[in-house]
C-alpha cells in the first residue's frame, strides 16, 4: 500500500475489525446479484470511511478499459448503475492504454491503481501533481462541490487478476469535515477489497459460465430450427410466448394465479427448458419433420404418380387412334369410350392428388378405392435397376425387377420400400386416413420428447435449475392424463411446464410456414384451443389467462401475419376449469 507519495503505510487490523469484515465478506460471497453485490461493496467502503461518495469501476479487459458500474454520492444527492433507478452512467470509460499512442495512462488516478496494481492515497487532489484532477475541477466548479480527499483500490483476485477498481472520495470525520483517508481506514478497504474482489470474480466467472451455457444452448435450438425451412423459428418463438404468459401468471392479483412467483433462478430454467423443449428433434429424419403430403420424402412422389398417369392417357389415345384406323368399329363409339378413359383417369389422380394432401379424413371407401386404382397396370419399357445407388441396389437384390415390365403397377408397395424403420409404399402411404404421417412416422416424431427429456437428463445441471427437465418434458402432456410420454394429469405438472404445453400448442396453430396445413386466423386458433381446453388437452386457466391478459393479441401483433389477426370475441371461448379437477 502506497500513498501518493509513493511511501509504504503496512497496518494491522484489529480483532474486530477482522470480526466486522469476516462477517461482510460472507454477506459479499453469499451475494448472488451482481447489482447489488457491487453496491454492497461500495456501501461498505462508504461506511468504513465515512465516506460522502464513491465509485466502483469493473475492469473489461478485452477493451482495456475501466467501465463505470456504480456511483454515489450523498453530499450531491447522486445515485447511477447498482440497484438505483437511473442504471446507466453517463460516463465514458476509461482507457488503460492511450488508444493512439498506446501508452499506459498512469495520469488518471483510477487507470493507474489499475495499472501500477497498488493503492493510491491522495489526501488533497488540488495539491496533487501526481495525477491528472482537471476533470474534477471542472466539475466542482459546475456543482459547487469540493473534492478533497481521494482513496484508490484495486480488487486484485488471489491470482493477481485485477477485476475492478474502488474510489472513495472526501472521508468526513465525526464533526463533519472533510479530512484525509487515514491508515485505519485504508487498510480496512484494502481488507475488504480482498473480499470484495473474489466476490466479483466468482460472480464474473458464473456470468461467464451462464453466458456460455445460454448461448450453447440457443446454438442447438436454433440449428433444429434451421433443420427445416417450414418449422423454422418454432424454438425461437415458444420462449417468447412462454415469458409472455408467465409474466402474465406472475402478475395476476386475483384467481387461480394469485400466489403465483418465479424466483430468479426458476426463471432463468424456465427460459432454458423454453429453448430446449424441442432439443429432441435433432434425432428427428427432416423429412418425416417436414413431411408436407403423404407421398413426400425428399420430394413429393405425386410427380412420379402423375406421370404414369399421363402415360395411360397416352396409351388410350393410342389405342383409340389405332382403332380408328382399323375401320371395325363406330367413329363414335370409339370417342364416347376414350373420353369415358381419360374421365376415369382425370377423376382417379384428382382424388389420389387430394388425397396425398392429407387434409380431410379418408373413410374406409376411400382407402378401398386408393386400393383399386393401384391395380391398374402401365407398361415399362426402360431398365428399372439402372441409376441406382449402392445402397438401394441392396434393398432390391433379392427382389430384382425384370428390365421390362408389361404389366406395372400402378401404384406399388414394394419390399425396398421398407428401410430405415420406414414404410414409404405408395399404396400405403396414400390410404393414410388422418393427416401425412404413417404410424411409424408419428411415433418417431412423438418420441422426440423422450429424447428431449433424455439429453437433458444428460446435461449436469446445477441444482438450483434441475427443473429445467421437468419443465421441457412436459409439454405434450394433457390435462386429462392422454399425453406422454408420462400420461401427467394436472395436478402432477408444475405451472411452468403447463405454460410451454400451451406455448407449443398456440405457436404451431398460428404458424403460416408449416406446409401441412393451412394458414389459420386468430379467430380460427382461438377456437380450437378453447376446445382443447375443454377436452383436458391444455390447461383451462391458463388458456383462460391467455385471453384475458390479451397475450394472444400481443404475441399475433408481432409474430403473426397481418392476414391471420381478425376480431377475438374471447367471452364465448371462455371455458369452466371445473371440467378438469384434481384426483
């Protein structure tokens, strides 16, 4: 310890003065906010000096600079950065390092403690010729303020780091005078700057740690997103729903919610769990993700289908010119059945192509007649095993076609349609009755969330955020107990989890890029969620929350298309919670 005329002050602390700052120290390392963990320290230091004001600086050293992070004064009436209303100081920062020259900027008495790595005790900073204090001159002439007495600390970790820098200005004795920082007073500071700037390390480190975490993790939900161009930003957009209803829950003052709270760090898992519930589909095939109609794999297989129908149509003109010029039959008998060809071949693609859609239920007639037309037969002229990858030339070695065929199926379910835990048979994929998915499919992309719930079991999660998992493995649980991957009612699911179920839900009805399914007005959504919540699908209060608070208006007006928003009238969506009670 220096003063500023370089001479060595070593004092010892006495037994209380060890027993007063063993005491702050634990308060400082128990401290868990960064905010009021620096003003902590600051108000500590003040009140060992008593001292009319300060200043804590925190060291960026990719920038080299001293950044303003808190600054009191109480003769002024001064409180910026900490805990304080005003958060930002209006203060530059400053620079270790000239940034044109380059050379270390001992004039600034902050910069050099930063520096030097010592502690600087100026007992009158316009008597001082040490250090550069025409900046505080010119701002006691502006306040009417007299700065005196300064005392400089830097917070140096165990590993000699420095981390930060405290300046305490204009001690005050007893009488209220303004004197100079004594050597009691400098060396409690400089104890409770040990303290102080492990503290601060330990909370930079964590903050680091945090950062590192949050961005890893949002580096995997955004590349799930990026795995497809039609549910891209689902992992991006859940989370803003998901706060938005939170807040909400958290705010409201009566009902259900009332006694509703989130603590910091229930907050910080549930914005995890809400940008990893979907971190199960990296296992998830894109085109089982992405599978628009019921004959897409890759590419919608309809093309193929089309073209052997237009080799039919082909085909009937050519038998229908053929016989023309035989001469052994009508002119119009042969034209009435070649129409009656090409309307039963116009009418059956029509109904395979609507079908391939997948938007209408197919009754078991349907299906039947998906089955009939797959009987018809083409002829093949060209060698079906040429092209072929090696992998395919496998799957139908021990089913090879003949390099003709006069009598080809129309429509196909082949053995080599089978791999991969995957029927991809024209026939079977087309007698779909609900939806695109084959049963195998759908399982696959159900079993994302066991997945989900398994990676993230994998990840060592703190304990303070364990809720993490609970909070991402739940949300395609209903109410009523039909979900999975764990049937939980209710009763059984933390609020948070019930909260993404129904994030999920709203952003994948009010999406306009999924292929499968057809763009949907507020109007449209609102109802059908209201229905799920009647059916135990979704969380009847919260979606009650959800329209009340005006969260799916808020959300619409800044994610969905300008199109989709249309005229709510939430009162007859409303439902009873009564329809699902605990047991």
């Amino acid at each position: 310890m220096v003063n500023e005329h370089g001479t060595d002050e070593t004092v010892s602390l006495s037994a209380e003065e060890l027993d007063r700052l063993f005491n702050i120290g634990i308060a400082l390392s128990a401290e868990q906010d960064m905010d009021v963990l620096l003003e902590n320290i600051l108000t500590a230091a003040k009140e060992f000096c008593n001292a009319e004001g300060g200043t804590l600086y925190l060291m960026d050293p990719a920038q080299n600079q001293l950044v303003f992070s808190i600054l009191h004064n109480d003769k002024l009436g001064i409180k910026m950065g900490g805990t304080s209303e005003k958060k930002e100081i209006p203060f530059p920062p400053l620079y270790l390092y000239d940034p044109e020259t380059n050379e270390p900027n001992y004039s600034n008495i902050s910069t050099y403690a930063a520096l030097a790595e010592e502690i600087v005790n100026v007992p009158d900073a316009y008597d001082s010729t040490r250090f550069d204090f025409s900046g505080t001159h010119k701002f006691d002439k502006k306040s009417g303020y007299r700065s005196k007495s300064f005392l400089t600390v830097p917070l140096k970790t165990r590993t000699g780091q420095v981390v930060a820098v405290l300046q305490l200005i204009n001690a005050c004795a007893p009488s209220g005078e303004t004197i100079s920082f004594s050597k009691s007073m400098q060396r409690l500071v400089e104890a409770l700057a040990s303290h102080a700037a492990v503290a601060i390390d330990n909370q930079l480190l964590l903050t680091s740690q945090k950062n590192v975490l949050e961005a890893f993790l949002e580096v995997i939900a955004r590349a799930i997103d990026d795995k497809s161009p039609y549910t891209g930003a689902h992992c991006q957009r859940v989370p803003v729903i998901a706060r938005m209803m939170a807040l909400a829950a958290v705010m409201t003052q009566d009902g259900v919610f009332k006694d509703f709270e989130l603590s910091d760090d229930e907050w910080y898992a549930f914005h995890l769990a809400s940008w990893l519930h979907d971190c199960g589909k990296v296992t998830t095939p894109e085109y089982v993700l992405d599978k628009a109609t019921k004959l897409e794999t890759v590419n919608n297989r309809i093309h193929e289908i089309r073209a052997r129908f237009e080799i039919l149509r082909r085909d009937a003109h050519i038998d229908y010119l053929k016989k023309r010029l035989a001469g052994t039959e009508p002119r119009e008998a042969l034209l009435a059945e070649f129409n009656a060809r090409v309307k039963k071949l116009e009418d059956d693609f029509a109904f395979l192509a609507k079908s391939n859609i997948g938007y209408d239920v197919l009754s078991d007639e349907e299906v039947k007649r998906v089955h009939e037309i797959a009987k018809q037969t083409y002829y093949r002229y060209f060698d079906k095993t040429l092209g072929l990858s090696w992998d395919e030339t496998e799957r139908i070695k021990d089913n090879m076609p003949p390099k003709t065929n006069p009598h080809e199926p129309l429509l196909e379910d082949r053995p080599d349609h089978i791999f991969g835990g995957y029927n991809r048979g024209e026939i079977h994929n087309l007698s779909i009755a609900r939806g695109t998915l084959t049963p195998e499919e759908a399982k696959k992309i159900n079993s994302h969330i066991d997945m989900t719930i398994e990676m993230l079991k994998a990840i060592p999660f703190p304990a303070h955020i364990k809720n993490v998992v609970e909070y991402a493995g739940g949300h395609h649980e209903h109410m009523d107990g039909t979900g999975f991957p764990n049937r939980l009612k209710r009763f059984q699911m933390s609020v948070p989890a019930r909260i993404l179920g129904l994030a999920d839900v709203f952003e994948a009805l009010s999406s306009s890029d999924r292929p499968y399914k057809k763009i949907k007005k507020l109007s449209e959504i609102v109802a059908i969620m209201s229905g799920m919540a009647k059916g135990g699908h979704i969380d009847p209060d919260l979606f009650n929350l959800f329209l009340t608070s005006g969260v799916y208006q808020e959300y619409a007006e800044q994610y969905m298309k300008e199109s989709q928003i249309d005229q709510v009238d939430i009162q007859q969506y409303l439902v009873e919670a009564e329809t699902l009670k605990e047991e």
